[in-house]
C-alpha cells in the first residue's frame, strides 16, 4: 500500500488490459468506495477529461470464495497524489475485501474502451480547436477559464465576449477538419524537468 500506483497509461496510452494486484481499499465520504492496484491502466480525472471506467475481472475461485460476481465494475477513477483509486459501481464488505481480494492475486483490468477512445478523441480536438481559433484571428488568446468533457461533446469557455465572428468560427471549424483529415501522430513524452520527471505531455 506504500507503492505508488503505477501509471501503465503513461508508456501506452492505447493499452485496453492489465493484470494488477489490488493493494489497498478505502472510501470517499461522496463518492464510495475505491481500490487501489498496484499498476493501472485507467486514466484518472484531470485535465479536462473523464477518469476511465470499465471493470476488474476476479477468478473463479476468488468470485466464488468472496461471495462476489466476477466483474466489478469501476465506474470512475481520480488521483489523490500518487495513488489512483478506482471507484467501484458495488458494495463490498471491508472484511471480505481483505480476506479475498487484497493481495490475493493479479487481476485483470479492462477499459470501457469505446467511452475512453471517444474522451481522448474529445481531448485532443479542444487543445486543437484553441490552435486553430489562434490561427484563424492571427494571434494568441488564453486558454480557456472552463473546459469540460462529457461523454460526447466538450466544451471550452473563454473569459472574453464575442471570441469569434459566426464566419471565423466557420472558418476555424474547416481548417481543423482538413488538417485532421491528413492524418498526424499524437504522441506522449515524459517532462525535462528535472523537478517533475514523472510528467507526461
């Protein structure tokens, strides 16, 4: 439990499976209860996107020993310094958590990968879109005061009136479109900051 969670995420961020101990157990006053593994590859809630939901697959034996369905379903997923704990969409008596589950054995950790695919897709197109508003009026603006995903739109608002004109927006909207059209990698890289070696662009 004294391991930070490790971020599987960072080094392959189209990983949809893992195998993770389940190190640790706690609960949130408002949001429930939550397991915290060993490694992940579920994205916690920052930045504008969703934390990821999708299941923890038990063994037979486990399932069957505790009492408990074999998918667990995990419903979100937030950071809370090193540590990523996965909220879990059933209640599971404490006791029964730490006799079968905790330490018991490695689990396997599957992505909702359409719901993910889609908040990455979303992600990438907001930052996108506040490049193309830049080129579009020739200048730099600030970033947006709110940005927000939900499950199938996003949404940047910025602390000025009247950004564009309905003719820039249109504008800025087909320049996009033909420029994702052409097909661009996206790729992670790890900080040069010596200060903040673990994050990731």
């Amino acid at each position: 439990p004294d391991e930070p969670t490790e971020k599987d995420f960072q080094v392959e961020s189209y990983q949809k499976e893992c195998l993770a101990w389940v190190d640790d157990h706690g609960r949130h006053e408002k949001k429930g209860q939550f397991l915290i593994l060993s490694n992940t590859n579920f994205y916690p809630n920052g930045g504008g996107q969703k934390g990821d939901r999708g299941t923890l697959l038990l063994s037979d034996a486990v399932a069957k020993e505790a009492g408990l369905p074999r998918e667990i379903p995990i419903v979100d997923t937030r950071k809370d310094k090193d540590f990523i704990q996965h909220y879990i969409g059933v209640e599971i008596d404490e006791e029964v958590l730490e006799e079968h589950i905790v330490g018991a054995e490695k689990f396997k950790l599957t992505l909702d990968w359409p719901y993910r695919y889609t908040q990455m897709r979303l992600h990438s197109t907001a930052h996108l879109l506040h490049c193309f508003i830049e080129k579009v009026l020739g200048k730099e603006i600030g970033f947006p005061s709110y940005s927000e995903l939900f499950e199938d739109r996003g949404v940047n608002r910025y602390p000025m009136a009247n950004v564009l004109t309905r003719e820039q927006l249109e504008q800025v909207i087909k320049l996009q479109n033909e420029w994702t059209a052409t097909g661009h990698e996206i790729t992670t890289y790890p900080s040069d900051n010596p200060d903040d070696p673990d994050w990731f662009r």
